[in-house]
C-alpha cells in the first residue's frame, strides 16, 4: 500500500513496534517506535488519538522482535526499494526514527534498552547522524534515574527530544491532559531535559468548547519560557501544533481546530521571546 500523507496505520507495514508514517513535520518518512502496544498512557489528553487509550505504563515487550523489526524496515528503505512502493513522490526519504507510541514511551521498563538498539541499528547502516532519532514525550518521567539513562543515550545517538507543554497552569494541564503534577515539576523535568539532550517543547493549541485558550493562559506560557530561556540550556524552540486528526477522547465534540492564521499570530509573538517557533496548523 502507499501511505497517504498522515497515515499513521500503526499496522501498515505488519509489524508489532515499527510503523512507517508519511509525515506532514517531517516532509517524508518516518519509522515510529511503539513501545506502548497495550495503549496505556500516564496521561489523557483531551486530544488523543490513540483508540482504547488506558492510563498505565508500557508493558515489558520482546525487544529481539523490536530489533528485528526496526532493522528490517531501515534495511529495505535503505538498502531496497520500499521508499518508491510505498511513499508518495515528494516523501521518499526517510527523516527520523521517532519514539512515539500509544502512550508515553519513557514509562517502558525498556526505555533506555530500546533507544540503545536503535543507535545501533542507525550506526550499522550508516545512518547515525543522518537520520535523526526522535523522542515525542510528555516530560512528566524524566526525574527518574533510568529515563535519564535514555536520555544521554539519545543525546550521544544526535537525537533530539520533544517535550509536551500544552499549558503552564495547573488548570491548563487538568483541562487538557488530565494531570496535575505541579508547574514545579514540569519546571524541573524540563529543566533536566533540557541539560540532558537537544529538547524542542511541542505544544498543541486547540479552542475548548469553542474557546481558544484566553489571555491568562498565554501569558502564564510566555512566563514559564521566559524563566526557561534564562536557564544555562534553554530549549531549542516551539513546535507549535493544532489538531490535525480526530481525539479519540470523550470530550472530542467538545474540541476545534484553530485557525492557522491565530497559530500564526501566537508563533509572531512567541519569537519575540528569542525562540525559534515552527508552525503546524
Ligand atoms: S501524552 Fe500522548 S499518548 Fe499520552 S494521552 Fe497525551 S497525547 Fe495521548
């Protein structure tokens, strides 16, 4: 089958942990790493796509069939000829390798184990360096020891690490990811992210019962970077995303897409801080 642009089929190539996406962020391919099989996630944000989603953590999964996966499909994109029967003109290259899954990835018992099998299958090919090595997460695990673990070893496979700020309220994070772990924690873990790899925060803005987040909220946001950005390793930047797929949450009719022109507005005034901000609407 060719992927159509977002088909994130977490099953389109067969495979248990590895799925191919064609990626609008990434303008080509990317392989995705699910180390979340069980649909089990720390959090529930309003806007999840993931079906059946379940709070819990990442299972123990069989990491010799992850491996196998993960270095069969890099072999036949690199070496064979999957990009040209299955990508779509214009998206045959493959951009990343991105550990984001059916939950939050960091919570796997694997975590570090499953980052170290995929800096080696990318330096076996080649790839290390060329093919950048992603972790999509929502930050709220990164006090712990071994997620720090993972961490360096993302840092030393060139990765790069975004981390999820929808909100810098307490109100803000219950409302839109159903959590309240104290802006002081978030504060810290993305501190230590920051100092530990490349980190980009991703945000994604979105109107609440038909009302996009208010004056209150922005501003809260622009405090918590500006504190950020006096830190020894600030972040790199913004991904600033609308939701682009339906939520596969209760409060889905509940949610609206923002217009791309007011995420452009909000980019405008978030650079102004001095941070790089990337846009999709
Ligand atoms: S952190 Fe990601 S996987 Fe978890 S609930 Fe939020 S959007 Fe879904």
């Amino acid at each position: 089958m060719t992927l159509g642009p977002e088909d994130h089929a977490r099953d389109a190539a067969g495979l248990s942990y590895v799925y191919p996406v064609v990626s609008r962020r990434a303008e080509g391919v990317s392989l995705g790493v699910n180390l979340n099989p069980n649909n089990a996630c720390n959090w529930r944000c309003v806007y999840c796509q993931v079906p059946g989603l379940v709070r819990g953590r990442a299972p123990e999964i069989d990491l010799a069939l992850l491996e196998r996966e993960l270095r069969g499909l890099l072999g036949e994109i690199v070496r064979g000829d999957w990009l040209a029967r299955h990508a779509p003109e214009g998206a045959r290259r493959l951009v990343d390798v991105a550990f984001s899954g059916n939950g939050e990835p960091t919570s796997s018992p694997q975590f570090r184990a499953a980052l170290e099998l995929a800096r080696s299958a990318l330096g076996e090919l080649g790839l290390l360096g060329r093919v950048k090595l992603v972790l999509i997460t929502n930050g709220s695990l990164v006090h712990q020891k071994d997620v720090q673990a993972g961490l360096r070893v993302l840092a030393g496979a060139h990765g790069e690490l975004w981390f999820k700020l929808d909100s810098a309220t307490d109100a803000g994070m219950r409302a839109l990811n159903d959590v309240a772990p104290g802006m002081a924690r978030v504060r810290a873990n993305l501190r230590s992210a920051c100092e530990l790899a490349p980190t980009w925060i991703q945000t994604c803005v979105l109107a609440l019962s038909g009302a996009p987040p208010g004056a209150d909220e922005l501003g809260a946001y622009e405090d918590f970077l500006r504190a950020h950005l006096r830190e020894s390793t600030p972040p790199r930047g913004i991904l600033l995303y609308g939701i682009a797929r339906p939520s596969h949450q209760p409060e889905a009719p509940e949610l609206t897409r923002l217009p791309a022109a007011w995420l452009e507005r909000r980019a405008e005034r978030l650079r102004t801080l001095g941070l790089e901000v990337r846009v999709y609407p």
